[in-house]
C-alpha cells in the first residue's frame, strides 16, 4: 500500500520536535528497512509546508521522503499569524495542492491520509478527487475546534472536506461527536485514533526523581510544575501564573518548567521561578517528566495531547482543565486532577490538593498498577486498518 501523507506540521532541521508525534506514528506505519520509506507492505511519503528557509525542500528523513511546500509564511505557521489573508491562505493551498499531485503521480499513490481538517482537508480532497484516490482525513482538535468556527467559509470548507473523505479519523471521543454532530459526517465513517507516543522513552524505565533533577539541574526540594506544548495563550499561560501567585500567597511556592514553542509573554515576567526551556529534545522532555510533581496544562481547548500521554505514561500525575479528550485520558482524583479552563482558581485548588501529604504518592502508584498503552506502535496498527478499509472501498 502506497500512501501519501499531508500534514499542516512536521519535523523538520529547524525544528525537529515540531508534531514529532506524526514522525513516531509513521515511523511505526512504515519502519525504516527500505528506500522510499518502504517496509512491512507499506510505502510513505509526506508533504508538508516550509515555514523556515534553512529547511531543505525536499529530504529523506529517517527513511520516509518528505517534500516542503513553500507559502509566503514570514517565517510563520498559520497558526502562529494572528489573522493571515486570503491571498496567503490561497498560496498555501494552491502550492500545497502542487506538490500534493506532484509526489503522489510520481509514487503511485493509492490512498492519501490528511492530518488536520484544516488546512489540509481541502487539499486532500482536491487532489484526491483529480487522481481518483480516495483519502482518509485525521481531525486533531485546533481544526474543528477552533478554525472551523472561526467564519462561514472555513466551516464549509471543513464539511466539505469531512464529507468527500472515505473515512475520517478523530483523535478523541469529543472530536468525533464533533464531526458526527456539528458537521454531519456520518458516524460510521469515523474511527477514534489518539496519536501515540514512544514509549522507549517515556515510561516507568527512566531514571528516578532524584536522578533525573541532578541530569536537569534542579533542586531536589523544589516543588516542580511541568508544563509541555506551544507557549501560547490557548495553552492557559495567563491562568497558570495567577494560579502560582494565587498559591505563593497561601505560603506554597512552586517553580515551573515551560517545554514548547511559540510566544513566550506573559511567562517571561516570572524569571525566577518560571523556566522557559524552549522547545527541547524529546529525551530531554522524559527527564522533565521523572523530574517533576506534576504536569500541568490549562489549556483551553485540546485534541487529545499527546504531552498528557508522555506525562502518565512516565508516571507523573496530571492537573488539566476539563476539555477536549483530556477526560479521556485522565481519571479525575486518581490518575490526576480535572478543573474547569479558564478558573485560575480551581487550578490553585487542584494544584495544592494533588501537593498535599499522600495525594501525589496515591496517583503515582495507581498509574504504576494500571499502565496504559499510548505507545504509537499501537495507534499505527488502528490506522493501518483504516487505510487498508478505505483502500478497499475505492
């Protein structure tokens, strides 16, 4: 089976941990062993923009082809422009529709897996219905959760494009009550599939607390929060810092570690005890997770993030806000703590809760008892059989 892969991000020389995910779910579809990406009955190729000039247009990474599409990006994502313009958006489209036919005529494509409704639902819909292909479309949450309500045309766009797919993949069970009830797909055309993780190095094998506070430099007394993702207001920034100034005046002081991209404000008004670490390697990101007490995200909206995956997986316990498919994945009072988004002070309150004498000790050990499997082997074998049941459907 040969398959041709969108994507609206992917890693890259610039920015290897971009969507890193992505890489470690193809990685797992189609293991390194051959050239073009081919192993195991399954070939990929990935199309995705250049956002950054340094980045080759074309490159073989880890054994998968990968080909840029370049868009007048300003050295940004879309999603990093505050309100980008019909005629970028129409750049990006059309020049990511051109490579789009260009690499699957060229590799005898028989099936095209789009990763986000939008932007890269349309074009996967243009390009398979020119080359008679037919295409699976992977929703992740920002898409349908934000873009597609955002104004009348990107919503039909969005419906449009959930409707011409042969299947439609959601990462959580929320996205897909989602796609079957706001933008009529009908549901038994969508499949829940969580992105995964690689459980090589987030799980209980790592080093211990102690340890892995020594390799990072951190004080073995801090009262560590650890926050992983885009740097962005989305993510809850402006209602964590209020909750941390909330709970130093209640005489708990807790320091925080910021792994991810984006815009740094207002998390650099805190120098002493917030850490900006920039967007760091992905064993650096597991030392982060057996460093701290707690991983903590306030975002609100999500998919369902792969950064509480790698957080549980290597068994840190999780304050989140109670959005998207995160109740999916945490069990509030047990594997974590849920609170309402936007409630600075109900993040105070579940922070000091889980801080408390036990509380952290009892979740630790309850994710100890019950693993659960994240690892992206296992979300590669659920989409496989999606990609082979469309293929067959054709």
């Amino acid at each position: 089976m040969r398959v041709l892969v969108l994507a609206a991000a992917y890693p890259s020389p610039s920015e290897p941990e971009r969507a890193v995910y992505l890489e470690s779910l193809n990685l797992a579809l189609a293991p390194p062993g051959g050239s073009g990406g081919r192993a195991g009955g399954i070939e990929l190729a990935v199309v995705a923009p250049r956002v950054s000039r340094a980045d080759p247009a074309r490159e073989v990474r880890r054994g998968i082809p990968v080909r840029r599409f370049a868009y007048p990006s300003g050295g940004r994502r879309l999603k990093e422009m505050a309100r980008p313009g019909p005629w970028v958006l129409a750049a990006y489209a059309a020049s990511a529709l051109v490579a789009a036919l260009d690499e699957a005529r060229a590799r005898g494509a028989e099936c095209i897996l789009a990763h986000w409704v939008l932007p890269m639902g349309p074009v996967a819909a243009a390009a398979a219905g020119a080359l008679g292909l037919p295409f699976v479309l992977a929703a992740h949450g920002s898409d349908l959760g934000r873009y597609a309500r955002a104004s009348r045309l990107l919503g039909l766009a969005a419906r449009l494009s959930l409707a011409r797919a042969k299947a439609v993949i959601a990462v959580s069970e929320a996205l897909r009550r989602a796609a079957v009830e706001d933008h009529g797909v009908p549901a038994s055309r969508v499949r829940v599939v969580p992105m995964g993780i690689d459980d090589a190095l987030f799980g209980p094998g790592g080093p211990g607390r102690e340890e892995a506070r020594r390799l990072l430099g951190v004080s073995p007394e801090a009262r560590l929060l650890h926050v992983a993702g885009d740097a962005i207001p989305e993510k809850g920034n402006g209602e964590l810092l209020e909750a941390r100034a909330l709970l130093a005046r209640r005489g708990l002081e807790c320091d925080v570690a910021v792994a991810g991209g984006g815009r740094p404000e207002p998390l650099a008004s805190e120098p002493r005890r917030v850490r900006l670490l920039g967007r760091v390697p992905q064993r650096e990101l597991a030392l982060w997770c057996h460093a701290a007490d707690l991983f903590v995200l306030p975002s609100h909206a999500e998919g369902s993030p792969v950064t509480v995956m790698e957080a549980l997986a290597s068994g840190l316990p999780v304050v989140a806000t109670r959005v998207g498919g995160i109740p999916e994945l945490v069990e509030d009072g047990a594997t974590g703590w849920l609170v309402p988004p936007r409630d600075p002070e109900a993040l105070a309150g579940a922070i000091e809760r889980a801080l408390q004498a036990g509380a952290l000790e009892g979740a630790r050990a309850r994710l100890a008892a019950s693993p659960r499997d994240f690892s992206a082997a296992r979300r590669a074998r659920e989409v496989r059989a999606v990609l082979e049941e469309a293929c067959r459907g054709a």
